[in-house]
C-alpha cells in the first residue's frame, strides 16, 4: 500500500486521517498534516431483495428504487420504436438533447444513443423518459402466441421410411414381372 500523499509505500500500519476535508491513508510522515481520523465503513450488500408490489408495473419514482429483474422480465417490456417516440416527443416540446439531459440527470450521449437506436435503455431510464416526455415506452409483455396444433394435410412429404417402403414395392413389382 503506498501513501496518498508522498507516494512512498507505507510499512506498518497505515493511518487513516483527514487533510483539508479529504479522507486519506497516509504514512507516519504524512499523518502528521492531518487532523482526526476516520474508520472504514462496512460495505452496503450489492443486492437488494426485491420489494412485492401488487402492480404489475414498478412505481415511477426517480429515487433510487430496485426492482426485482426478474418481475421486468416477465411482465413488462420495451416498445420496438422508442428511439422515434423519444425523439418525436422531444422535438415537440422544443428541447434539446441537453435540455432533456438536464432534465432527467443523464448524458446527452446517451440520449443521442437512444434516439439513434444505437442503445436500448435499461427500466429505469425508460420510466424517466416516459414520465418526463409524458409517452409511453414500457407495455404490458405480449402473451406467447400458442403453437398451432398439427394438421393432416392432403399433401404428404415424402419421410425415410415412405422411401423404404417404397423401394420394397419395387422389389414386389419387379419380382411379378419375373415370374410374368
């Protein structure tokens, strides 16, 4: 580990201080500049457990909410023109890239992305989006069109075993002609 000051590797223990309102590790040289000390907080779990909600539809609320990907999957989905609804809406409101930017705390990069169709948003984007250009991006997942049932059809594709039966009446044939 190498000081955050001077550079120099640290031996020993290092000292954890503040310098100037910055949390530093620093050596035993440089421990001296600072004042206090601070201790490292225990890291937040990566993963929150999902909240139940009756809705099929994950609340609109822009604080930093998490819901489960698995319930996005399952029951909602990303309209297939968003770039163009995105860009329409915003040209009818008369706003720029950075004005929408701005608007909902995100690039103008990927803003552009998106209108370009170059980047499909994540959940959470396309709920800003929607909320803000008031149109509708994310729908109810279509129901899975069952598959249709197998039907007898007048007309029969030839399978291997037609093939050898067919070859077996030949032999049948060929063995009447012979004895004819």
């Amino acid at each position: 580990m190498r000081c955050e000051v001077c550079g120099r590797k640290i031996f020993g223990t290092p000292h954890r201080v503040m310098i100037e309102g910055a949390k530093m590790t620093v050596c035993n040289k440089c421990a001296k500049l600072g004042s206090g000390t601070w201790e490292i907080k225990p890291s937040r779990p990566l993963h929150k457990p999902p909240s139940v909600s009756k809705s099929p539809f994950p609340r609109a609320s822009f604080q930093a909410k998490s819901f489960s990907p698995k319930m996005t999957e399952l029951q909602i989905e990303l309209v297939e023109d968003f770039s163009a609804r995105v860009r329409k809406a915003r040209e009818k409101l008369g706003w720029s890239h950075e004005d929408l930017g701005k608007k909902i705390n995100e690039k103008v990069s990927v803003l552009k992305k998106i209108e370009a169709g170059k980047m499909t948003p994540d959940m959470k984007l396309a709920m800003k989006l929607e909320h803000v250009l008031k149109i509708k991006l994310i729908t109810p997942l279509a129901e899975p069109k069952p598959h249709p049932t197998y039907k007898k059809t007048t007309v029969h594709e030839l399978t291997l075993g037609d093939l050898i039966n067919f070859k077996e009446e030949k032999t049948e044939d060929e063995k009447k002609r012979e004895q004819s």
